[in-house]
C-alpha cells in the first residue's frame, strides 16, 4: 500500500469514527445563527403563537463559549433599542454533573442596563453574573462563572429572548436554535477550551 492510499485510509476511518457518534471530542464553542423574520407572538392580541416579524426581538447570532473560568452567551439582535417594556435573553444550562441552572438578563424602561439572576427551579442561586448590554452594537451578554456550575466538563445550553412592547398586550420570542416559537431541546456538549 502506497503512503497516499495509507493516509487516504487512515482519513476515511477517522471520519467514520467521527460519524459515528462515538468520540468524546466536544465542540468549546458553539455558534448558531439565525434567520431573519423568525420571530413569533402571543398574548392578549394572539392567543397561540403567531409569526410575525419584529426587528426587536429577532436574533441574528448567538455565541456560547465555555472557558476554564466561564461560561459567555453572547446574543447579536437584529435592532436592539431602548424602546418597549423590556428585552431579556434567557440562558438554560445543564452541566455532566446534573447542575441545571436558568439566567435571565432582563433590561427595563427604567433599567435599560438590564439586571441578571440565576434560578434553579423557582429559587434564586447567589452567583455574581456578568452581564452587558450593547445597543450600539446590538448585543446581551451574559458571563457565568463555571464555580456557579460546580465544576463541569461539558455544559449543553438553551438560549431564548423576548421582547415585551410598551403597551404590554404581546410578548414577541425569537429561539435561535431553529425558526419556532420555542425549542425545548438542547445544544450539543460544549467542553472546557
């Protein structure tokens, strides 16, 4: 066997491996982007969920980086402003250790520096979140320390935002895992980069 055939072999079962589903390697990053106009309404106007597009609360990209020391979700809109009711990017995590946590970064018209908190089912967990919210930029970010998720090898996540209007009768959702009104799966395991 030739060197090329050996390499072109050794390629092919690599990639099969791969394939497979069988390797351990994690992504440490994750990157999903989103299609414009997908976002989905209801409330007092829409009592099921409605497609219908809303700068505000449409998503383009989400970045969700896990570090030795955090955990980043970085959420870019497609026109964030300091207009409506408020904005909020929720961020659910599960962790190898079975830690399942919730935050919420929520701005408000009186508060559009928005403030974040982290839940475990309906009660609060102390951990000092980072949070930003860039309207120049059009981005939430949120920074969770890992030692707030004990200290896992990988973390799988959920990311969902909304917007509420001034007049509070709908909430506008945008998930960008897909282009529904909600997504209850998770993201593939991020390890530690």
């Amino acid at each position: 066997m030739t060197l090329l055939a050996r390499r072109t072999a050794a390629v092919l079962a690599a990639t099969a491996l791969l394939a497979s589903g069988t390797s351990t390697v994690h992504a440490k990053d994750l990157r999903l982007v989103d299609p414009a106009d997908d976002v989905w309404v209801q409330g007092f106007t829409y009592s099921e969920p409605t497609l219908q597009p809303s700068t505000e609360a449409d998503v383009r990209r989400v970045l969700v980086r896990h570090t030795n020391r955090i955990v980043l979700v970085r959420a870019t809109f497609d026109d964030l402003t300091r207009s409506g009711y408020n904005h909020s990017l929720t961020v659910r995590l599960k962790t190898n250790e079975r830690v399942k946590r919730q935050v919420t970064l929520l701005t408000s018209r009186d508060d559009r520096a928005g403030a974040a908190r982290m839940t475990r089912g309906a009660k609060s967990v102390s951990c000092s979140v980072g949070r930003k919210v860039d309207y120049g930029r059009d981005t939430m970010t949120v920074r969770i320390p890992r030692s707030c998720l004990s200290s896992p090898r990988w973390v799988k996540v959920r990311v969902e935002n909304g917007w509420v209007p001034t007049d509070q009768l709908n909430v506008y959702v945008d998930n960008p895992h897909d282009d529904q009104a909600s997504f209850s799966g998770w993201s593939k395991r991020l390890g530690v980069g």
